[in-house]
C-alpha cells in the first residue's frame, strides 16, 4: 500500500511592518507625514528582519538557553552566562536601530515615544524577550534623568541611550527579593557605609532578570535606616570591575522557568558590592518608580506585540489549513473565533500606545492636565488589562493551530510560555489592581480624565455602529465610577471588586480609543475594518462589575458551605437584588 505524500504547510510570516494594518493606520494617524517618511525605512527594515531572518534564527534557535559558568577550569569563581545566538543578535539590531535611543532623541519631541515604541513593537517577537533588559535600560535612562544626579547622568546615560554596539550598555532592576516581589518594603538587603564614605551593598536578590547587564538600579537598606519601602534607599551599581569580573557579587543559579527561558534571570548575592546611592537615603521604592511606569509600559506594548504575532501566524495558517473539504479561512466558526482575537489585538494595541503617547507628551512638556491626570492612572491599568489579554489570545492562537500549536518544534508554545509571565512581572494583575484603587481613592482626577476621553471618543463618532460601541465603553466607566462611589469606605468590597474595576476602566477606554481610531480610518482611510474591531470588542465583557456576590464568592474561593436560599447579587453599584 502507498501512502500520498502528505506535508502539513506551517503557517509564514511577511514583512511585519507592511502587513500590519492596525500599527501602519495608527501611526498614519499620530505622527505629523513628514516624520513618518522618515522613520518608515527603518520601521520597514526591522519588520522585514523580524518576520524574515530573525524569525528563522529564533526557530533555529530554540533549543538553546543562557549557560551559567560558575567556576573556570582553574578553580577561579566566574559566574559566566553565555547568552544565545538570538540574544547576541537582538543586543546589535537594539543599539543600531535605537530601539532605546529613539525615545531620548529630541528632535521627535512628543513624537519620540510612539516612534520608539513602534520599533520596540516590531522587534519584540522575533527576538527571544531580549526587550526585557531593553526595558529596564530605557526606564533606568529615565529614572537616573529626573534623579537629577548629574554624575551618574554622566556616566551612565549616554551609554544606556547609545546608538553603537560597542558601547551601549543593558540595565537590571534588582528589586525582588526572597521576602516578596509586591512587598518590596520587606527588602532585608543592607547598605554599608565605610571611612571613605562610600557604600557597599549585601544580601540576596531572588529575581534579576539582566545579569549580563553593565548596571543596576536596586534596592537596600542603609544601616541604621527605617523599616519599609520609605526606609529603602535606591543604589546605582556597576556589576563589573576594571577587569570585567563581577565586582563582590555572587551568581547561585539561573532560574529554570516556564518560559523566557532565554532571559538569563538570575538568583544573585551582593557581598560588598560597591554602589552609589541615586538620590538620597530614603525613599528607594518611591524613587524608582519612574523606572516602573516604563518597565510596565513596555510590558503592556510588548503584550500587544505578541498577541500581534499570534493572530498573524493563525490568520496565515488558516488560508493553509484544509479541514472538512475547506480552508479553516472560510470556517465561519473560524473566522468568528480569529475577529474575536484580532479585535482583542486591535484593542491592546490602542490601549498601549495611548500610555505611549501621554508618556511622550509628558517628556516633551506637552501635555494638557487632564491628560497628565490620566497618565497618572493608565500604567497600571494598561498593564494588567493587556496582560490579561495576551494570555488569552495566545492560548487560543495555538488552539487554532490544532494539535500543531501544541507543538514545541513549530515555535508555537513559546508565544504561550512568554505571553505567561506577563500578568506576572513588573506587578501582578491584582497588586496593580490595588494600585490603582488606591490612586483613584487619593485622587479622582484621572478618573475623571479617563471619563471624558471616554465620552469624547463616543460624541465625536458619527458612525452609527461606532456611537452603540462608544456608548458601551461610556456606561461601563459610569458603572466603574458608581461602584466606586457607593462601596466608599467598604474596604474590603472595594478591594474585592479592585481587579474588576481596573479592568472595566482597562477595557471600556480600550474600546473608546478604537471608536477613535475606527471613525478616523472610515473617514481618512475609507476602511471598516478598525470599525469591525470596535464593534466585535464592544460585544466582548467590558463592564465587569455587574453581577456580584461577596457572601458567595468568600465560600467559592474557601470552599465554605454557602446556604441554599436565593443568591444576593450585588449590582456594579453595590445594590443587592
Ligand atoms: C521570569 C521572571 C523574571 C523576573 N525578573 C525580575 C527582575 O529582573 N527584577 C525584579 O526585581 N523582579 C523580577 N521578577 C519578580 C517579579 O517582579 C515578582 O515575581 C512579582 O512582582 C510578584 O512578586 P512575588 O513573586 O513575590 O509574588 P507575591 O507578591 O508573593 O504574590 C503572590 C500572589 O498574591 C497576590 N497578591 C499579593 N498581594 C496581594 C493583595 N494584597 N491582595 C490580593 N492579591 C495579592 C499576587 O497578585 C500574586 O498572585 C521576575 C519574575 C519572573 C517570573
């Protein structure tokens, strides 16, 4: 008997930046045209990188992970990590194309951020989360900045933000330790002061995550120093010395973790580790927390990204893929199933490079209040709902691969194993869900902010569908405000509802931002699809209040018994029924 040859055609990727409808639409629309025809040559080099050469490299690659060395062959302690070929690759291209640079060069004023991280964007998914070291290089560049320390500025600033390998250095952000990662005010690592009044840091860092980084910015305790964040000082250390050994630190062991897996995260002891303190002896976790809005908008664009990734590969394998006589591109529940995901992307996306743009307003001393109110409350709030998001739709991507997503060899997992840890770092989805409770309880300006773009976004659309879809994200925020304000002073209501709270604002302001971008491309681009997106994203759970019961969800999350009389919903505004 003879078998017919049969080869499963694996899904193909295109020039990332030409086949990408929703970033070229974007910025067609928020960078001035001559700008654009500027940065277009490079955006377009790095898509065709990232969807050609460097894709193939990364499945090449696969197998490899960062190697720690710790002793040489002469007994001599080392603590060498061999990073892989992708990442050796992606440190070049990062430099050359200014993938951290382009956000420091002037000339672009509030432009320089949506240029930045467009680049960012198109580079992340094909390089193996080497954006993670990025990341933390960008925000330390913008922390040591307002720091005002004008010799660590000097010294390390221009390196951060190089354009040339050969001297563009990668920063850490040692801030986790054995104590907890959300808890940082619990830090036991302490600074010491010696006769020649310079410091010298000990103790253990349970998460670094760019060990092979020049640099650090860290948390100790100085001795003598209060307890709690505010008793934190925030450090500035070089991890080598002269002779390029790691200067009084110590690697234990890289973490064998479920994805990232070529980031080389470290465990780490400071034994003596010579740092200077950035700004003053107190204060560190509140200090750093400019390095924290960046990591987590970059995690929030870099969520965006890969969910961008995903739906292209499974739109592409579904125009291969035959299954019941036809292509699954013509499936109708297909098709239902990849609009819902990319109206998912589309909404990430906006949702993300709407923090992008405040953030570039905000450098270029552009900004209007209201949005600096709002830029105040979206980092978080972008960052858990796009965290969220990307889990969700990368897990149906490989679904809508079939048996083949699950598949180590297609490179498929690795959306799913990358796209994991990002609810996680840089703040889990429930600690920035209390942040943002308690910014909003501090102060309601953002919200209000957020409210009017809200309902902005809704008056000035004219679409019939899009106005509906406005108005779906506008009454979710009314819902999301009534919550807030019939459960004030119920503690634990409001922290029971944190998670749903931010998420509705994350959601409903997502949805507005697409409404823009829709009724802007029907009426400069003569196109629908965005329009398609805002409405398929307005029939997804935006307003996640309604429908609540606290009585009921304590006995689901103890396993307690829960009497069989009528359940008391509690409704967005806190009214039982
Ligand atoms: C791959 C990877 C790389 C990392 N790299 C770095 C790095 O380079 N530098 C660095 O400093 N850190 C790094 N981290 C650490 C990361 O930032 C922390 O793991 C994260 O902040 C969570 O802290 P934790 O692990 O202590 O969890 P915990 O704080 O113990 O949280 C456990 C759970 O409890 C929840 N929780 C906590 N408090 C509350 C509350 N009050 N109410 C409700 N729920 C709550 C959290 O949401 C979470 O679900 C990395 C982590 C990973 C996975």
């Amino acid at each position: 008997m003879k078998f017919k040859p049969f080869n499963q055609p694996g899904p193909q990727l295109g020039n990332q930046y030409d086949t990408d409808r929703v970033l070229r639409s974007y910025l067609r629309r928020a960078l001035p045209p001559e700008l654009l025809a500027e940065v277009e040559p490079s955006l377009r080099e790095l898509g065709e990188l990232a969807g050609g050469e460097l894709y193939r490299l990364q499945l090449a690659d696969r197998l490899n992970v960062p190697v720690l060395t710790q002793w040489d062959a002469w007994g001599e302690r080392i603590d060498h990590i061999e990073v892989t070929a992708v990442w050796k690759r992606a440190e070049r291209l990062a430099a050359e194309f200014g993938i951290v640079a382009a956000a420091y060069e002037r000339a672009w004023g509030r432009f320089a951020r949506p240029v930045q991280f467009a680049l960012a964007y198109l580079f992340h998914p094909s390089t193996d989360v080497y954006t993670c070291p990025l990341a933390m290089t960008d925000g330390a560049a913008r922390t040591l900045i307002l720091s005002g320390n004008r010799q660590l500025i000097d010294r390390a600033v221009p390196r951060l933000t190089s354009r040339d390998p050969a001297t563009f250095w990668t920063s850490g952000q040692w801030m986790t330790e054995f104590t907890g990662g959300s808890d940082v005010g619990l830090s036991e690592s302490v600074a010491t002061l010696d006769e020649a009044e310079d410091w010298f840091l000990h103790g253990r860092k349970w998460f670094t995550s760019a060990t092979t980084s020049q640099m650090a910015l860290t948390l100790a305790r100085p001795e003598g120093s209060g307890p709690g964040g505010k008793g934190l000082a925030m450090f500035y250390l070089e991890l080598r010395d002269e002779d390029g050994r790691l200067n009084h630190i110590t690697i234990n062991r890289l973490k064998d973790k479920l994805g990232t897996r070529k980031v080389p995260t470290a465990e780490l002891m400071l034994e003596g580790a010579p740092a200077v303190p950035v700004m003053g002896l107190t204060d560190g976790v509140r200090n750093i927390i400019p390095m924290l809005h960046l990591t987590r908008t970059w995690n929030s664009v870099m969520a965006a990204s890969t969910m961008r990734r995903g739906v292209a590969l499974a739109r592409d394998y579904a125009h291969r893929r035959k299954a019941f006589g036809a292509l699954l591109s013509h499936q109708p529940l297909h098709i239902d199933t990849l609009a819902w995901l990319q109206a998912e992307t589309e909404a990430a996306f906006h949702l993300s490079f709407c923090l992008v743009e405040l953030i570039g307003r905000d450098e270029a001393d552009d900004i209007a209040a209201a949005d600096a109110d709002l830029l105040r409350l979206l980092t978080s709030i972008a960052k858990l709902t796009t965290g969220r998001q990307v889990v969700t739709v990368v897990s149906e991507v490989l679904e809508a691969h079939g048996g083949a997503g699950y598949i180590e060899d297609t490179g498929l997992p690795l959306l799913l194993r990358d796209g994991q840890v990002m609810p996680i770092w840089e703040g889990t989805t429930n600690v920035l869900s209390l942040d943002t409770l308690r910014a909003v309880a501090r102060d309601q300006a953002g919200l209000v902010a957020l409210q009017r773009k809200v309902s902005a976004a809704t008056r000035e659309a004219r679409d019939p569908a899009l106005v509906e879809a406005g108005q779906v994200a506008a009454r979710a925020v009314h819902n999301a405000l009534h919550f807030l304000h019939e459960n004030a002073g119920e503690r634990a209501l409001l922290e029971a509802g944190a998670r749903r709270f931010a998420m509705t604002l994350g959601r409903a302001l997502a949805l507005a931002l697409l409404v823009e971008q829709a009724q802007w491309s029907l009426d400069n681009e003569q196109d629908g699809r965005a329009r398609a997106a805002a409405v398929r994203f307005s029939r997804t759970a935006i307003d996640l209040l309604a429908g609540v019961d606290p009585a009921a969800d304590f006995a689901l999350a103890n396993d307690e018994p829960l009497p069989s009389g009528p359940a008391a919903l509690v409704d967005a505004a806190g009214r039982a029924s």
